[in-house]
C-alpha cells in the first residue's frame, strides 16, 4: 500500500484512512459534510500527491501531443494549461489529463492516479512505434508533492504566503513561484467547482506546504478535506471520475468530452471518434435528480417503464444543492432534460428525473 509525503499528518489529524487505488488517502477527518461545506463557503485543503506527472520534453513534443491527445494544442502559451483526453484506436478514453506548458518543448502532463502507469507506457509504445527518437518521456511523480487549496477565500489564505499577485492568474493558467521559501508551481484550477488553486512542490517540501496552508489558513475557518468531500464537490459541479464515469470502453462523445475532442486534426482515434459523431452515439452520461427518497450509488440499474435501459456510474446525496444526484449512462433518446426514470434501490424502483449539468456553479 502506498502512502503519500502527508500520510502521517493525517493521521496526527484523526483522519479515517482508506484504500483509494492503492493509496493509503484520507477519506474524511471531521465529516464529509463539514468539510464539503468548509470548502464551498470558506476553503478546503486536499493531499493531492497520488496524482501522477508525466514530463514530455525534446523538439518533438508539441508534434507527439497533437498525435496522443484529442484536444488541439495549438495557440497554447508558455503557463497555461488545457484539458484533454487520450484516447485507443478505437475512441475509448485511456485517460483525461492535464496538459502544461512549461517551456518550449517541455510539457508536463497531469494523471489520474490510477493511470499514471498506463498513461506512460502507452505513451513510451507510442513514441517507439512513431519515430519520435528525439523525445525524453519521464515520469516524475515521485519527485512531485501536490495539494490543492479550493474555496472562496484560497485567494486570501494563499496570498498572504506567496509575493506574487494571484489575481493576475487566470482561470486554468499557472507561474511558477515560493510558497514561504519553497519553490512551487501554482495553478488556477481544481475538481471542485470552486475558485481555488492546485499546489505543485518538490516531495521533500510538500510537508511544509501542507503546514503552512494550514495554519494561515485556521485564522480563516479553512479545513482538511478527505476524498469524501472531493467527491461530493466534484460530483455537484459536474466532474466525472475516470474508472467511475467514463474508461476505455467508453468515448468521448458519450460523455461531455466533446468539446475537447478537435477532429480536424489527426490523433489516435480520431477516426473512429469522426464515425461516431457523424452517426450520432446510442447512449449519454446524463445528471440525474432523484424524486423519489433514496441515494443512487455506482452500479445500480436505470429503468425507463419498468425495463433496464442504463447504470448509474455515480451518486451521493449533494449537500449544497440538498438532493440526492448522480451520473448515468442511458439511451441518448432519453437525455432530454425533464425525462422520467427510474434507479433501482435494492428492490425499489425509485422516481428520478434527468437534469441539465452541473447540478451545482459557482457564483462568481
């Protein structure tokens, strides 16, 4: 089992610990309600480190990307990020990432942690098997400790320990700089639908960037917060969760990676992926209410009159938006917002009535 830089804080904090794909994580220290609501109305403070990192770097790696990932990288400036996904020759989603642009011809690619092997010896076949014989492809995830600092007052909390302005920060932009004396890299971004910031250090810092937050962050009500409520944010506002929601088995059409699949270039699976939308999909992730009492988690059945049609991938009870809400697979006739159907629950068939994502925006 392995376990992140932070893992004795946690423990010193009273966290209940979990297996989380083979981490040791935090799932929650006081309750995931407390520490959901912590981070909507004030900040939370995530252990982040089992993510992995993947560097691309060599003359070749803006080529190598265009040809790996579904989103166009063109026009992407030296401190800003973008989403993507990687995807089989057959459209099925091997992963989504983060992609950052460090320096010419140096990428950093965001894994989920669950993946961060497979994403890199995909990429190392890949990279073989193209000619790309000037490309570095490293995975440093080791080296690199990540935190993520979510809610309305990250700005206030993180500011009073870095000298750079963050306002000057846009969404989905990042500078390198000093938390304290500590070199870090700081992004604008995050999983949780709120303002906020994810936190890069080196591993053998990441401690002290952990305890700095967290103590400038108490004189403003800022918590720890487990896997628990990262889900339930993350959920509210829409996000999927690979292995859950989406995997390889499943294109980016069918859920709401469109927007980030650029078939006017050529990538791994881009043909397949241009069948599919000129044919239109057979099923959708949809959001979904529940009208009917009862929580719908990953696997139960969808029914529409009474016959099995799709699954739910996931579902909680969301406490901002105070309803049971969850995320399915279902006919793509059936997307429409407003259309009845129902979850198993045990032995109940259970009313719920698909909705618009997310289920939750912030108010900016």
């Amino acid at each position: 089992m392995k376990k992140t830089p932070l893992y004795n804080r946690h423990v010193d904090l009273g966290a209940r610990m979990i297996d989380f794909h083979g981490w040791m994580m935090p799932v929650q220290y006081s309750s995931v309600i407390e520490e959901h609501r912590a981070t909507r109305e004030r900040a939370g403070l995530f252990d982040i480190c089992h993510m992995g990192e993947i560097d691309i770097k060599g003359p070749s790696a803006f080529d190598f990307l265009q040809l790996v990932m579904s989103r166009n990288l063109e026009g992407q400036k030296i401190g800003q990020m973008k989403l993507s996904v990687m995807t089989t020759e057959e459209g099925g989603i091997i992963d989504d990432l983060t992609i950052y642009l460090l320096a010419e011809g140096h990428y950093r690619v965001v894994t989920n942690s669950a993946t961060v092997s497979k994403d890199y010896q995909w990429m190392q076949k890949l990279k073989a098997e193209k000619g790309f014989s000037d490309l570095e492809i490293l995975d440093v995830s080791d080296q690199i400790g990540k935190v993520d600092l979510q809610g309305p007052l990250a700005d206030t909390v993180l500011q009073k320990l870095v000298q750079d302005d963050l306002s000057q920060v846009p969404f989905y932009y990042f500078i390198p700089s000093k938390i304290g004396d500590l070199p870090a890299i700081i992004s604008r971004s995050g999983y949780t639908g709120e303002s906020g910031f994810e936190i890069y250090a080196p591993t053998a810092h990441i401690q002290d960037v952990w305890d700095m937050l967290l103590e400038e962050g108490s004189n403003n009500g800022v918590l720890p917060a487990g896997l628990g409520a990262r889900d339930t944010l993350r959920l509210e506002s829409g996000y999927m969760l690979y292995g859950n929601d989406m995997d390889e088995s499943i294109t980016p059409f069918e859920v709401v990676y469109g927007w980030i699949t650029n078939l006017e270039k050529n990538f791994i699976g881009c043909e397949v992926l241009k069948k599919q939308k000129e044919q239109g999909v057979a099923r959708k992730l949809v959001g979904f209410e529940m009208d009917g009492r009862g929580i719908a988690r990953h696997g139960y059945k969808v029914l529409y009159k009474g016959r099995e049609v799709g699954v739910v991938t996931s579902g909680t009870f969301a406490p901002t938006v105070g309803k049971a809400i969850g995320m399915a697979f279902v006919p793509a006739t059936l997307k429409k917002p407003g259309t009845l159907i129902e979850i198993q629950i045990r032995d109940n068939p259970v009313t719920a009535r698909v909705v618009k994502l997310p289920f939750y925006r912030r108010h900016t």
